[in-house]
C-alpha cells in the first residue's frame, strides 16, 4: 500500500510546506486559497467528459432510472449530501437520486473500519437497491483505487447500468472500469493526503453539475428558475412567489391567485399565468408533457381553452 501511495497525486508530500505550522494564520489561509482556486480549473480540463457522462446520464433517468451515487468516506458523504438535496430543490422522489456510503448511515459520522475495502459490500448494496439497466451508477473516489466504488462500477455493468467513475488521480481503476471516466487531477493537498480538501471540492463540483444540469435536461427547470421547489415551509413558499413573478412578470394578487388555484404548485401557477388556462388544464397539460414546462406552454398557446 505504501508503495501504491508513492504514485497517486492526491497523497503526495509538498516539501515546501513542511514548515507550514510556523507560518502565521492569514499566510496558511492564503497558501490554502492559492490551491483551492486550481480546483475550478483542473475541473474545466475534464468538461466534455463530465458533460457526455450528464447526457447519458439523463437519457436513462428519462425512462425512470434513478442516479445513485457510491463512495467510502468524504466521497460518500458528498454524494450522499448532493442526493439530499435534489428533492427540496426539484421536487424529486427520495429514490431517484441516492447516496450510499460504505459502512452505511453510521459511516457519515464516524469511520466504519474495513467497508471501503469490500467490493462485496458495493454489490450487496446495489443488490439491495433493486439496480436496474435504466440505472445510473457513479462511483467516486479521491484515489479511484477504493474497492467500494471500483466494486460498484463493476457490478453495477454487469447489470447494464450506466457507470461513471469520478477520481482525482490519472490512470485510475475506477475509471477504467466504467463507461465514462473522470479524472480531476487536483495535485497534492495542503495536508498531505487530507482528499476532503482540493479533491473533496473538486468532487463536488463535479456531483453539482451531474445531478443539477442533469435535472435541467430532465425539465425540472424554467430557464434558471427552480419551478419543482418544494414549499415545505415559508421560506420557500416565498422563494415560490418570487419564481412565479420573475417568470411571469404579473402583479402579486395574480401570482397568490394561480398559487392558491394550483395548490402551491409552482410550474402550474406559471402555466396558469402564461397559458392563459384553469388549473385543471394546466395540470392536465404537464402530466402530457412529463413535467416539462416550455412543452407544456407551447401546447397551451396551440390548443387554448374554450
């Protein structure tokens, strides 16, 4: 394993940090910005490869697939936090986007010992999923070498899935084992081998752009417009006013009338506005449409009512 560490970038020493602790504050803070800030970059190199990876992603999850993310440690977390998020901000299922980490629940508050070495633990995971053909599976890991997501990657292949291996070292198994291979070679950390810093940020990026444009692809939203928000509270029944305004441009009374029409139901209260149509409709509208507003408007100005 030593030997194995000699290669990868994300565990190299940075001999000019050797002293780092006697350095004062703002000048680590500068030196840590100073890395941080190639991260973007190293993530711009790899853009056609992440943007084949969506397209193909979102065709699956087009004809119900689910994406499912898997890693061990901060890259399991990291996919368990993206997945966590995508249904307050598009209103998916808890099922279509998921996290699985090594060691399970238990592991995104303390090591679990010996779950990222399993490759079996990866497939018993999928097994217990239901993975299917239509699925998407994404395994991520800083090394690329951890049998958990190599594990997943390869299992989840033989089932027919769509795979993805997101690493931050070149040359990687992970990405060898799957269809489309990602590769951000983020350099050596602050803290020699610490991948929850330029490699854990460079994996998020990368899991934002999967999930988010992947659901821009998919209709769940209306130009930059968040209109699946979920209103499960004030703050975001507000955040609901505010999308329908901006993307209608009517006075308040109207927007709170085709919010109140249409059960707080953003994409319908737009519908409603811009269609021209009754709530009724607007619903009917986009259950033919598969969600998708711009196909549902263009629907409502061919066919209106009456």
């Amino acid at each position: 394993m030593s030997t194995e560490f000699d290669t990868l970038t994300t565990e190299a020493h940075r001999p000019e940090l050797a002293e780092i602790d006697r350095r004062s504050t703002l000048e680590i803070a500068r030196t840590m910005n100073a890395g941080d800030a190639l991260v973007p970059t190293a993530v711009a190199a790899r853009l056609p490869e992440i943007a084949a990876a969506i397209d193909a992603a979102a065709e699956r999850m087009a004809r119900g697939g689910r994406l499912v993310y898997l890693g061990a440690g901060t890259a399991g977390r990291l996919g368990v936090l993206d997945a966590s998020e995508c249904p307050p901000t598009f209103n998916t299922d808890p099922g279509e986007v998921m996290g699985l980490i090594a060691g399970g629940p238990t592991a995104l508050i303390e090591a679990v010992e010996g779950a990222e070495d399993s490759k079996e633990l990866a497939a018993s995971d999928l097994t217990g999923i239901g993975l299917t053909a239509d699925d998407v599976v994404v395994g991520v890991s800083a090394s690329g070498r951890t049998p958990y997501a190599v594990g997943a990657v390869e299992h989840a292949a033989g089932v027919g899935a769509l795979t993805v291996g997101l690493s931050c070292n070149p040359g990687s198994p992970l990405a060898a084992a799957a269809e489309h291979g990602i590769e951000v070679v983020v350099g050596p950390e602050l803290i020699a081998g610490s991948t929850r810093l330029k490699a854990g940020t460079a994996q998020k990026l990368v899991l934002n752009m999967i999930s988010t444009i992947s659901m821009i692809r998919l209709g769940k939203t209306y130009g930059n417009l968040m209109v699946d928000v979920r209103a499960s509270n004030e703050k975001l029944r507000a955040r609901s006013r505010r999308i329908v305004t901006l993307a209608t441009d009517a006075p308040a009374a109207e927007v709170e009338a085709a919010l109140n029409a249409t059960g707080g139901e953003v994409k319908n209260a737009i519908l409603v506005i811009l269609g021209e149509v009754e709530a009724d409709t607007a619903a009917r509208l986009l259950a033919e449409s598969d969600g998708r507003l711009r196909v549902a408007l263009r629907q409502a100005v061919d066919a209106p009512e009456g």
